[in-house]
C-alpha cells in the first residue's frame, strides 16, 4: 500500500492545528506560568498565541500560500521556543512539543516548495 505524500502533509497540518490550539486555549495557565517564567508579558504572551492559532486555522485553510507563511511562522515561533527551554535548562521532555513542532513545520515548508 502506496500512502499519497498530500495525505501525509494534510494528517501533518491538522496535527499541527490541533496540538497549537489544545496548548493555547485547553492548556492556556500552563502558557501563563511558562510566559512568566520567561519574563515576558502578557500582552507579548497574548501576541504569540494569536499568531500562532491564526497560523493553525492557515494551515487547516490548505492553501499554498497560506501553507508557506503558516509554516515559516511557526517554524521561526517554535524554533525560539525551542532556544527558550535551553537557555532555562527544561528537560527534554519539555523541549520536544516545541522541537517536534519545529521540524514537522519546516518539512511542509520544504515539502511546499518542492
């Protein structure tokens, strides 16, 4: 059984979508007490949610164009966060929702243009 490459980047896109909007509205105090940690303020915590569920539903929209800024977006969102849990010395588990994110947004941006 052959699985089509556009399936497989749609399955990646809506997890994507989903894990963005279950950690921003499901587990939104956990991001407040992270923001907190980090020393950055609510309204810059607000911001980045609101970037990042509007680069979701970009994603769950499917357009090329959407697919390359959403991706770009989080790739360069999740990457900072990623360099966030390293300079606060978080363990690797909670390092790998961000890398994870990371590398699943910068395979649809390579798969985008390829």
């Amino acid at each position: 059984m052959i699985i089509d490459s556009h399936l497989i980047a749609d399955i990646i896109k809506v997890v994507i979508a989903v894990s963005i909007f279950f950690v921003w509205i499901v587990r939104y105090p956990h991001i407040i007490n992270e923001f907190e940690e980090y020393g950055f303020s609510h309204w810059f915590r607000d911001i980045m949610g609101i970037i990042k569920c509007i680069a979701a539903t970009m994603l769950l929209i499917g357009s090329f164009e959407f697919t390359l800024i959403a991706s770009s977006t989080l790739s360069i969102l999740m990457l900072a966060a990623f360099v966030m849990h390293i300079k606060h010395s978080h363990t690797i588990v909670q390092m790998l929702p961000s890398i994870t994110l990371a590398v699943s947004n910068l395979f649809l941006l390579y798969y985008s243009l390829a």
